[in-house]
C-alpha cells in the first residue's frame, strides 16, 4: 500500500468511527425520525474458509438488539410507524424496526427465538417462488451454500409452515421481495408482474393486504430501486417501499422510498445508536470523501 493509500485509509476509519463518538456527545441529531436495521442471514460461522455472507452470528444479533434495549430504544413493527406516518402522527424518536431480506431458514431457527425472548418485532422480506424450496436461493452468493459442510438452515429458504408458525403470535409479519429476487434493472414492465405475483402469493398463503415490500438489491444509484420501479410499487400500491440506502426516516420522507441502515457482524449496540440516531448519514459523505468515493 502506498504511503497516499494508507493516508486515506486512516482518514476512512477515523471517520467511519466519528458518529458513535459524536451521538454520545450530542445525541440524537433528527428529531421525530426513526431508523430501520436490515439483517440477512443469522447464523454460527461454520469451520470453513469462505464466510457466511450478510450474516450475524445469533449471539451478536442478540447482544446487539439487547444493548439497543437496555438503552432506551424501543422495537415498534414495521406497520405501526406506517400507520402514524400515513397519519402524521409523531413517532417517538427512541423507535427502531427490525427487518430481514431474501427469507432464509436461519430466521426461523436462530433470529426468532431472540426476538420471542426480547419481544422485539420484526417484519421478514421474501422472495415468494423460493418458498418451501430446499435449494439454495438462485441468487445466494455464499461458496458453501448447498455444501454439506455447513448446515442446511444457514442458507435453505423458510418454508411456509414455518412462517406460519412465526407469525402465529403477532410478532413476526411478511413483506414482498418479489417473487424471483431478479434484476429488474431497466425491465418495470416485468418487475411490475413479478412484485404483482408476489403480493398475491402472501395474499392467498398468509392472508397480508397492503403487504410492504423491499427491493431486491435495493441500492438507487445502480437503478436497482428509484425512478421508474418505484413508480411501479406505487403503482401497485403495496403498503411501503423500502431500499437499502443507509438513510434516516424523517417525517416529510416518502413511504415508498424509506432507507435501511444495514446491520454487521462487527456492529455494536453503539454503532447501530449512532446509526439510529442520524449521525451515519452525516459522516457518510466525509467518510465517501476521504476514501475516494467507496461507500
């Protein structure tokens, strides 16, 4: 690494360090806003060279959600702050949601006994044709997935009875992720059928109307969401759209455009408050800056 390469790769970390230090400073920085987390994949890293992708072993998930509890925050689903964000009425600003995507096994059997014992809600995105499949997700980039070296629940997808169970006592819901997870890029025609198939998919299995949904992908600036396949959720009217930008949701922001912070291994309760109380989305830029445009 040159000596310009390690200047700028000391500014990103000082920088990307900079919003736990700031909130417990300052604070929160937007008021009557709340954060939304993004999880994947829960599971224990099995004994292999290729790492669990998007994954959260389930002791960290549960010292992260903990730690977020034990300090003030409190876990509302997904459509109670829809329903006071239609209504404009004010949303507590210690709220957060806790969301998953893809619907992987690992939800069932690792985050959701958490989420029972800390009775924090969550609302579970899926892909609706890989329901019930006992392969691997079409677009699952983890090397081992399939493999018999690991365990099937680490990467098989949820199942319906499963999410029928999880959704008997109220605390988990289900959101539409499309029913194929397939890049839509350029193509809002297809994508306009596919999220249609999905939302009927939930409608006739689990009995959800108005059912939220998130992008596959979900970044804007490579067009995996915004423009013309937002126009088409809208379209479609499913409750909310959300994408994967790492962005506060503010009172004014629109509820078919609401960003995610995602959530790592190496995130801590401080990390994920500095995220939740706004101080990520003011670093970022300084912190894309330094590094020379990396996100």
């Amino acid at each position: 690494m040159s000596a310009s390469a390690a200047r700028r790769s000391l500014r990103y970390r000082a920088v990307t360090m900079a919003p736990t230090v700031i909130r417990a400073v300052l604070g929160a920085r937007w008021p009557q806003a709340f954060g939304i987390l993004l999880y994947h994949r829960v599971t224990d890293v099995p004994d292999s060279p290729n790492t669990p992708t998007h994954n959260v072993t389930p002791r960290r998930f549960r010292t992260q959600l903990e730690g977020l509890l034990q300090t003030g925050y409190e876990a509302w689903p997904l459509r109670r702050v829809l329903v006071h964000h239609v209504a404009q009425r004010p949303i507590p600003r210690n709220v957060f949601v806790v969301t998953f995507d893809d619907g992987f096994e690992n939800v069932y059997t690792n985050a959701w006994p958490v989420l029972r014992y800390l009775d924090v809600p969550a609302t579970v995105f899926f892909a609706t044709a890989f329901l019930d499949s006992r392969e691997p997700f079409p677009f699952e980039d983890w090397a081992d997935a399939g493999s018999d070296a690991v365990a099937p629940e680490s990467w098989r997808p949820l199942t319906t009875a499963q999410c029928e169970e999880m959704a008997g006592n109220g605390l988990i819901a289900f959101g539409a992720h499309t029913h194929t997870h397939a890049d839509f890029r350029g193509r809002p025609e297809a994508f306009h059928d596919d999220l249609l198939m999905s939302v009927d998919v939930l409608r006739r299995k689990f009995g959800i109307e108005d059912a939220p949904f998130a992008f596959p992908y979900g970044r804007k600036a490579p067009g995996f969401a915004g423009g013309a396949l937002t126009e088409v959720a809208r379209r479609v009217r499913v409750g909310c759209a959300l994408t994967t930008e790492n962005d506060m949701v503010l009172p004014t922001s629109d509820r078919y455009d609401w960003g995610r912070f995602h959530v790592a291994q190496s995130d801590s309760a401080a990390t994920l408050g500095a995220k939740l109380d706004g101080w990520y989305s003011v670093t970022r830029d300084l912190a894309r800056r330094f590094s020379g445009g990396a996100s």
